[in-house]
C-alpha cells in the first residue's frame, strides 16, 4: 500500500533538524519493529534512542503485532492495519499532591477488605485512596501501524513490520490520521520518513487539552480536538479545568469532546448490542472489571475506546488495555488469582482466544466484532475500512423479542463464552442486574443505512452522535447531585475579600446518600431507572472512579474560588473597608493582606527560580518546568505567577501601607519589629523594590509562618 499522492514532502523539511524537546511533547519515541522468524519481536531502529528501558522495549515490541493465534488470515499480498495499546511505564512517576484542604468522608468498600467505615480522607492524600495503582501511574501509549506482506517464497509464507508511534498522551485523533501518512511513507522511502515526521512533529505547537489545533504534516494538516484537561489522567501534575466544569452541568456546544476517544465508533462496534449499552455505562460507571474479546486488534481497540469513551465528562480512573495479550507482565499477576479472589479493576481488550480459559473467572465478558471484517485502512475508525463488526447488508439489530432469540440468549447463556472457541458471536456474559433502562427513543432515532458503504459512513457519524450526547447527558445527570459540593463562594459585600475564603462542604457518603434518598436524582434520571437507583450510587461511592474525580474537581473548585477572592482583594477600595472596621479587625486585615502579598511573592521568586534553573539546562519552551513547579513540596495555593501579579503585589503594599497608617502608634511597633512585616513596609511602592533574598525559602518560610 502506497502513501497517499495528496501527501508530499516539503523540500525545506529534507534536511531539518529535530526539536528533541518540543518533539517529547507530543512524542516519547517512533519505533520501527520487525518480527523475525528465529528471534521473534526486533526493534530495529528507535528514535530518540535511550528512551525505554530494556523492559517497555520488550512490551513495545511483543504488543507491536496482532496475535497470530487469533488471525483469520486471507491471502491478499499486502495486509495493513492500525490499532493501540497501553502499558505501564517502568520508570516511578513523580506525583504531585492536589492542594485541597477539605476533608472527605468515604463509604467503606468491603470488595477492598477495608473495615473501617466513614474513613476521612483529606484531599491532598493522593496516595491513601483505595486505588493508588490506577490513579498515581504514568502510562504509555503505543500507536501501530503493522504491514503483513504475504509471499510464499518466504519462510512461513510471508513477513509483518509495525511502525509504531510512542506518547504519553491518549490521542487518538492526532496519532491515527499521523500513522495512516507515516506508515506507507516509511514502507516507500525507509528510515528517513522518522526523520522527516520528527521534524514536522517536533514544530508542532505545543498541546492545549480541550482546544481545537492544526498540526501541520507535509503538505497537508491535521485539524483535530484535544481532549479537555477534565479527562486527562491526574499523573501529568498540570490540571487547570474552567469554571465551567467545576459543576457537572451539560455542555453547550456538544461537538467539543468531552471525554477521552471522542472519535472512536460507538455505534458500529456495538451496533449488534445496542440494548446492552446501558448495562454496560453502569459497568463502567461503578469500575467493574470487563473482558471483552475481538477478531482483530483494530475491532478490540476500537471496543474499549469506545467503552471508555461512554462515560463521559467523568474522569475514568479504572486501567483500560486497548489491546492486551499473554506477554504483557500484568497477564501473570492475573493468572495467579486465587481461587475466589476478585478482580481487579480493569478493562482488558483481547484477540487471543486462550484468555477465555485462564481469564474465565472475569465477571463480565463482552465478545463484540465480526472475523470477517478487513484490515484495510479507510478514513474511519482505528481499522478503518468501515464499521468493525458488521457485515454488509446487516440490518440494524435491537435484539427485538422473539421465540428464536429467546432461544439463542438461553443456549449462550448456558455455554457460556466457551462457545466463542467454535463461532465468534456477539454476546455479553454478566450477572449484574442494571438499574438503568435501556432508552427506546434513543434506539429509534438511529439510522440504518442499508448497503452503500458511502451512506453508511455518513450515517455511522450521525448515529455516533445520537448515542454520545445521550449518554452524556445520562453522566451529567446522575453526577449533577455532586455540584454543590464543588461550588465556590464568594466574598460578600460585609465580609473581608482578605480574610480566609470558607473551606467547600464537607462531604460525607452516608449523608449524601440519605439526601438525596429524599429528594430524588431528578426527572431525567427517574424517568430513565428503576426503584432501587440509590443502589446504584452506593457503588459509584465505593467503585474506583468516584475519589479520583471528586478530588479532582475539589481542587479546581478551590482554585477557582481563589481566583474569585483575589479578583475581590484586587477591587477593594481599602478606605472603604478600613471605615467599617475595629482595631482588631484592622491588625487581623494587616496581617492577611502581608500574607497574600508574601504569597504571591512567593509564587513570582518560584516561577523565576525554575525558569532560571530551566533556561541553564536547555529546557525552557518545554512544559516540564511547569510540572516541575506543581511538584514542589511548598507549591501554595497562589499556584503560578499569573500576567498581572506585579499589579496585584504594587496593590497590596499600597494596602497594607494604608491599613498601616490607621493603627496606634505602640501598634505599629510591635508590627515592624517583625523582618517580614518591615521589609515590606519600607522602600517605595514599587514591587520591584520589596523584599529579595537569596535564599528562596527566606520568603517561603515567611509566608507559611503567617498562616
């Protein structure tokens, strides 16, 4: 297979260097894999090389081909396609606590063999949690192109080579459209095409979650979304959602992804399961672990995406495997379960049929695709070649009553999903009892093409939309019990804008839930679950998604009540306040407004000192010191020094000069005998003339002394 003729090189690129730094940002490595007969998985070249250690090279390369014992092969002489995976990387991350100071009360989850009921857990203990696994890792995502090329005068009748794209970064809508160019153009001009796309990549600007980009490749362009920051996992140590999503409210413009796999095909990967979809959003929604079995890596990929993607705006905690198989090192902690242990949390997409033996115990079994489909790369879906697991010609299926259905769901329920060693067949395999009705209307709004491929693309992305701005507004609403806990306040007119902002609402599981027993989940919910939909939220508190999002959200909510509470301390007329105040209200004011201003000191002396650091190495440019400075054990909640931080420390000296002026004499002199109070007292009312030290934990240690 060619690359396309609309693609070509641009000549400046022929020779361009590469940007490693600006490159890592998108791109941890390209990697070219060869499967040799003797040697099994080689990596023959690896750019930039150093990058992996020994093992995640190994991983690389073992999950860089689709597994041979699931492959239905043909005889076509070239045999393309893409998929994705995700391992662990080796290297222990660095995580960064989330400033919070409220507490949290959880609800004892008795799967995890935690006695202790209503344990409190403040928000900036990251690691305490009953999923430190999932929560705190830093993955790698790993995009492959694999090429079979089928020759009988070849050794075992032909060879397989895989390029393979490795980020940090789950996105699908950049390193799909990006492998289906760099691909057949490392196939037509070898090793230089890693040269070439590393150029390209490493000008690329730098990534903006939740914005639309155009990322310029050849003569072409990707235009595509980023997934919001809400999204993200928590381990990249940057989250700075709007205030727009501190409250789980729907979102105007619809088109904007709200979640991870944005693009993935909803509807014709489960098109054979429709009335499953809600189940399987509840699965989701508590963490439950699920198997789901596939023909092809494209069909398995493109299934647990989708999954992924179905619970969107809430941020998914539980590890997922896109495209998981025997050699991957969590496969052999797995296979040790003991008898009657559960499983842990996860999501696993397989095409290895051998997993339905050492895996049987999983609760929850999904068999989606069709072994019939292609590989062949199309503009659609991470196979491409259109809608994986569907036959042309096949109808629209809601799994309608029937006596012959009723018939087949009893016969596969009885052999459970063994019955896959002999006939792929679309199934789910669970005992759990959904709350959640499957949705009529939203069955009959989706639109069954007929034949043409063209139309059936076309409608494919119609329906895709149906099924996603429903179960949207599905995770919208059953969250939308959780806003006031993130809602933040602010000053009022006879409070102090310099006084301590008000800690958000205690949240407590048993209370929550006896709320809102009594005041219901709303219209939408009600109209859509059974009677015993509180058992429903009772999982979501004890599953391994809830803490994670709810710290999260907590500390953006915090953040964004700081930025109101300055804005207020920043538009206060000081005459006015000082007015209506007492002389203990007056020192009280005097040593807040010396606090904030020694707080933003603090974060202005800390954004210098790492820009300095940075600059020294050769990293500035690069969005590491950023994660750098979140990192940093005394990283206060005046975060970074924003644009007009000189402005706002000129207005607090001015301040707390005024507030100054108005005390006692004997008053003033206990005052100034303080260093801190002194230094910033003195000198004119230029920030540039407060306080420098040369030693940054000077101010530091000042600030924190006066809280």
């Amino acid at each position: 297979m060619s690359r396309s003729p609309s693609f070509s090189l641009r000549s400046e690129f022929a020779a361009s260097e590469v940007d490693e730094i600006s490159l890592k940002q998108w791109v941890v490595a390209f990697c070219i894999i060869r499967f040799d007969l003797e040697q099994g998985q080689l990596i023959e070249e690896c750019y930039p090389p150093g990058c992996l250690t020994q093992n995640e090279e190994l991983e690389v390369s073992f999950n860089s081909f689709p597994d041979s014992v699931s492959q239905h092969h043909n005889r076509s002489s070239i045999h393309d396609c893409i998929f994705f995976f995700r391992i662990r990387r080796h290297r222990i991350p660095q995580v960064s606590s989330m400033s919070s100071s409220s507490e949290i009360v959880e609800v004892d989850n008795n799967n995890n063999n935690n006695n202790n009921n209503n344990k409190k857990l403040t928000g900036t203990d990251g690691q305490k949690g009953k999923n430190p696994i999932t929560y705190n890792s830093r993955f790698l995502y790993g995009f492959v192109f694999n090429r079979q090329r089928h020759d009988e005068r070849l050794k075992r009748g032909g060879e397989q080579k895989s390029v393979v794209i490795l980020s940090h970064c789950p996105y699908t809508s950049v390193f799909r459209p990006l492998l289906q160019i760099m691909g057949p153009l490392y196939f037509d001009i070898g090793s230089k095409a890693l040269n070439y796309i590393a150029a390209y990549v490493s000008k690329w600007p730098t990534p903006v979650p939740g914005q639309q980009v155009e990322l310029p490749i050849g003569n072409a362009s990707l235009k595509v979304n980023l997934p919001p920051s809400h999204s993200l996992p928590s381990d990249s140590g940057i989250f700075e959602d709007s205030a727009s999503s501190l409250a789980p409210l729907l979102p105007s413009n619809l088109s904007i992804p709200q979640g991870l796999f944005h693009d993935s095909d909803l509807f014709g990967t489960f098109r054979g399961l429709l009335m499953q979809l809600w189940k399987l959003w509840e699965l989701l929604l508590v963490g439950e672990p699920i198997l789901i079995i596939a023909p092809t890596p494209p069909q398995c990929c493109e299934a647990v995406s989708g999954l992924v993607s179905l619970v969107a705006p809430l941020l998914f905690s539980v590890d997922f495997r896109p495209y998981f198989t025997i050699h991957d090192p969590e496969f052999a902690k797995l296979n040790s379960l003991q008898e009657g242990a559960s499983f842990p949390p996860m999501i696993l997409g397989v095409t290895n049929l051998f997993f339905l033996k050492a895996l049987r115990r999983m609760p929850h079994i999904i068999s989606v695709g069709n072994p019939t489909n292609r590989f062949a790369i199309g503009s659609k879906g991470l196979g491409g070649g259109g809608i994986p697991g569907q036959q042309e010609g096949q109808q629209l299926s809601l799994r309608k009553f029937s006596p012959a259905n009723f018939l087949n769901a009893v016969k596969m329920r009885r052999d459970g999903p063994l019955c896959l060693m002999t006939e792929h067949k679309e199934a789910v395999w669970t005992n759990y009892g959904a709350v959640t009705k499957p949705d009529t209307s939203i069955l009959n709004r989706l639109i069954d093409a007929g034949m043409s491929p063209r139309v059936e693309e076309s409608m494919s992305v119609v329906n895709n939309d149906i099924l996603r701005r429903h179960f949207l507004e599905l995770t919208t609403n059953f969250l939308a019990p959780f806003g006031p806990y993130f809602r933040a306040n602010t000053p009022s007119e006879a409070s102090s804008p310099f006084a301590d902002p008000p800690p958000l609402p205690t949240f407590n599981a048993e209370e929550f839930l006896i709320s809102l027993s009594a005041r219901g989940p709303g219209k939408f919910l009600l109209k859509r679950m059974r009677s015993n939909w509180l058992d429903l939220y009772r999982k979501f508190l004890r599953g391994y998604n809830f803490l994670p999002w709810f710290r999260r959200k907590r500390a953006v909510a915090e953040q964004e009540q700081y930025k109101l509470w300055r804005q207020a301390r920043v538009k206060t007329d000081i005459q006015q306040l000082i007015g209506r105040l007492s002389e203990l209200e007056i020192v009280d004011s005097f040593n807040a407004i010396q606090r904030h201003l020694l707080g933003e000191l603090q974060a202005t002396l800390l954004n210098k000192s790492l820009e300095v650091r940075w600059w020294s190495r050769g990293y500035f440019g690069d969005t590491r010191w950023l994660i750098n400075v979140a990192k940093l054990p005394f990283y206060g909640p005046y975060g970074r020094a924003n644009e007009d931080t000189e402005a706002v420390c000129m207005k607090l000296k001015k301040d707390l000069q005024a507030v100054f002026n108005v005390l006692p004499k004997d008053m003033q002199q206990l005052l100034i005998m303080k260093p801190e109070s002194a230094s910033l007292l003195e000198g004119s009312n230029e920030c540039s003339d407060l306080p420098q030290s040369n030693n940054l934990t000077d101010i530091v240690v000042s600030a924190t002394s006066l809280r």
